[in-house]
C-alpha cells in the first residue's frame, strides 16, 4: 500500500524546519520510499558527472536534494497560520 503525505507534486510548500527553514517553492517529486520530497531551488548540491558524449568535459551541475516531508508545509495553511507572523521579517536599517 502507498503512503499518503499531506504534500503531492506540484504543490506550493515551505520549510519550517532544518537547514533550510523560510524557503519555499514547488514540488518536483515526492520519494515515497524515503518520506522526502525535492522542492524548486531547496536543498541545492552539487553533482559530479562523468566526461561523456553529451558532456566531453565532464561537469559538476547544481541540482535539487530532498527535504523530509516532516519539514514541509503547504503554502496556504502557512499563511493562514500563526508561524507566519512569528518568521523573522527584514528589520528596517535605523
């Protein structure tokens, strides 16, 4: 049986917690298999790729990692929640 996770693909979310808590974007994949999820320019890593055909040098390119679906949040129950208020807003310089 699939396990059912309260974000699917597609779906716009927010970190609340870990490394990358404040960052939001859209879902690209959910691994069901590890509870994780790879979100739109989050949880960025670098990938070493061998020299091949379509890239005779090789190349190292920036790509997606996951975050655990635990520390995902769905952008409208963000907003309409309290932890939006309580975020750290940009103090204005005085």
């Amino acid at each position: 049986m699939a396990t059912k996770f309260h974000v699917k693909r597609g779906d716009q979310v927010v970190v609340i917690a870990g490394s990358h808590k404040g960052k939001s974007g859209k879902i690209l994949e959910v691994l069901a298999a590890k509870n994780r999820a790879r979100i739109e320019g989050v949880a960025m890593v670098k990938r070493h790729e061998k020299k091949s055909e379509k890239n005779p040098q090789g190349a190292i390119t920036e790509r997606e990692g996951s975050v655990h679906v635990s520390n995902l949040m769905t952008r409208a129950s963000y907003d309409a929640s309290k932890r939006k208020k309580l975020a750290p807003a940009a103090a204005p310089a005085a």
